[in-house]
C-alpha cells in the first residue's frame, strides 16, 4: 500500500508568506491525484514538501502508513520528474534511465532489466545509445519520466512534466502518461495549471488558491457541480457563465429573474435557495449547456450577438445578455450574424447556484 495522507500541512516562507495553509489530502494507493490551480497557489510548493524538499512547518505527512515528515527524500521511497527536462547531458540514454539504480548499488543485470522495461514502456528501446543532444523535447521528457519509473518508486510526484512541450507533444504525452501509469500501477501526484490535463488524467483533482485546496473530487464533479465561483470560473474553456439573479414568487413557482430575462427555479433547489434568506443569487452555467434559439420562447433570456468564433467541431458565441456577456457553444453549421438577437435556453438541472456573498455553491436536495 502507497497511500499519501496529509494532515494539516503548512509551509510559511520568510515567516510571512504562507505559501501551504493547513491542507489535508488523501491519496488513495494507485491513485491519480492532480494539483491544480493558478500560478502562485501553492501546488508545486506542496508536492515539495511530500518529496521531502522542503521542510513543512506545522502537520504530518504519511506516505504508505509511515510518517516520513521529517524524513530526507531518499528516505521516502518516491521518484520525482520536473518541469525542466534535467538528464544529465553527459550520460547516454541507457545511464540516464540507470542512474538511479546505481544509486541504490542494484546488480547489473537488474539495472540492464529494468532500463529496458522502462525504456520499451516510454517507446524509447531505440534511444538507449544516443545521447540527450541528440534527442527531441519530447524524448527528452520520456527518458526523465523512463528514469523515474525504473526504481519502481511506490510514488511518483510529476511537476508540471509537459509545460516545456509544444501543443501536438504535450497532447502525445499525456496519452502516453496515462497508459503508462494504468501500466505500473503507481500512486502518483502531479501538478499543473492546465485544466485539460487534470481532467483528462486525473483520478481525482485538488484545485488550489491561496494556499488552500477548494474541493478535491472526481473530474465530473469538479467540472459539473464547482464548490464555488472560483472553480467555476477556473475548470472549463470556457469558463462557467455567471449571472447575477434576483429570486421572485410567482404564484406557485420561484422565478429568477436577471438583466436578460426570467429563468425558473427547480423544484429541488427551492427549499435551499429559500433558507439562505436573502433575494440575491449568482446562477451558473456551462456553455456546452446553453441552446441559442432564433424565436422567442417562454422560460429563455434575450441577447445579443457579439462575436462568433468557428473553431472547426462547434462555433463559441459571445452574447450580451442584459448588462453581462455569456459564451455559448454551439454546433458548426449555427453562424448567427453579430449583432442578430437570440433567446437562449437552458435546462433548469444544468443552472448551478452560487451565494452571491462567499461565492460558495448552494446544493439542492
């Protein structure tokens, strides 16, 4: 068992700068866990103090059962690839993968077998005797990630390991991450700021701001039910569409009203949005989930077409409804003029709904 359990981690720079504020995480063994978040929320600075690197200031790290908080790396049974390539100019392909093996005295005959397993797993067998100046970024990358597996690591900590590729690279790469990984059965952490990365490879996602993880859940629900306005806004291209709404009662429905027009409330949010005792409301919804019509409907709000942008499989439309801007994607034979009104219609279940002060989702029943 591999499992990674953090309680209460905290990191401080210069005695001011909380760079990690009281984070707890559980990684269950074999797990693909991503950090996500933007530039400066402490990701990388996270999956530092699990490798060892950096020396916590308050909390407990587990890594398979053990406390290893004060543990030196080499101490903590892990294998760590980095954002910068960082193989050894002067070593062959073969002694790159090999050099941790040798540092852990394995025979030679072990070395030569696990080099080659690694190798083939990575598609680079073919690469053994060359040298990395004579090797693609991409290949690059493989033999980094080739000598992190040969050890037989029981974690594997990735930071950011496709930034420095191209697009068609990293999109190559994070194929064959996933496979190799379902492959070695490893309990990985990987950090990122590319959502499509973290939804497309994670088994769970940590988003992170400030410090601090806002929700850890399965890419589904990171994507479809956001803990608040900021995963919302964060998960997804496009981002989340934000409403402002004031809720109304209309016989013997609840209504919310915005600039553009009235939406009606389903009847499993009405006993939440009644308690939060306050008129004011943020609706959410997914671009993918908004259907543009050309005639006026009953239950859509009115807009006005601003950009449309052909991205080949689906259009993206930017309309002004009322006084705020929504994306809108459609399908590719859809090309509205700027300028043309629309109604736009969205399934009651597909609204999501945020308190307008702390941004914190509200959940129905």
């Amino acid at each position: 068992m591999a499992e990674i359990r953090l309680e209460n981690v905290r990191k401080v720079f210069d005695r001011k700068v909380v760079a990690v504020d009281g984070v707890s995480l559980m990684v269950k063994d074999q797990e693909f866990t991503v950090l996500l978040g933007p530039s400066g929320c402490g990701k990388t600075t996270l999956l530092r103090c699990v490798a060892g690197l950096e020396q916590v200031d308050g909390g407990r790290i587990f890594i398979g059962g053990r406390d290893v908080t004060f543990l030196p790396p080499r101490q903590r049974h892990i294998a760590m690839v980095f954002q910068s390539y960082a193989v050894f100019p002067h070593l062959t392909v073969f002694e790159n993968i090999a050099f941790g093996l040798r540092m852990q005295r394995q025979p030679e005959a072990a070395i030569r077998q696990r080099v080659q397993e690694a190798a083939e797993l990575l598609h680079i067998a073919d690469l053994l005797e060359r040298y990395p100046s004579q090797l693609s970024g991409g290949q690059r990358q493989r033999v980094a990630v080739a000598r992190a597996i040969a050890v037989h690591p029981e974690v594997l900590l990735m930071d950011e390991p496709l930034s420095n590729l191209d697009a068609l690279l990293r999109l190559e790469m994070r194929a064959e991450l996933k496979r190799l990984l379902r492959d070695i059965h490893a309990t990985t952490i990987y950090v990122t700021h590319d959502q499509v990365e973290a939804l497309s490879l994670g088994d769970r996602i940590a988003v992170m701001r400030d410090g601090r993880i806002l929700q850890y859940d399965t890419p589904l629900a990171v994507y479809d039910h956001p803990a608040n306005t900021f995963v919302g806004g964060f998960i997804g291209n496009p981002p989340m569409n934000f409403l402002k709404g004031m809720l109304r009662h209309r016989e013997d429905r609840l209504e919310v009203a915005t600039s553009g027009g009235t939406l009606e409330v389903p009847e499993a949010m009405r006993s939440a949005l009644l308690a939060q005792n306050r008129d004011d409301v943020i609706i959410g919804v997914r671009a993918e989930n908004i259907e543009p019509q050309t005639q006026e409907a009953p239950n859509t709000l009115r807009g006005t077409v601003l950009v449309v942008e052909p991205l080949g499989s689906h259009n993206l439309l930017t309309v002004r409804v009322g006084e705020e801007h929504v994306k809108v994607s459609t399908s590719a034979d859809f090309r509205p003029r700027s300028g043309e009104t629309l109604w736009l219609r969205v399934h009651p279940d597909k609204l999501r709904w945020f308190d307008p002060e702390t941004g914190q989702a509200i959940r129905g029943e």
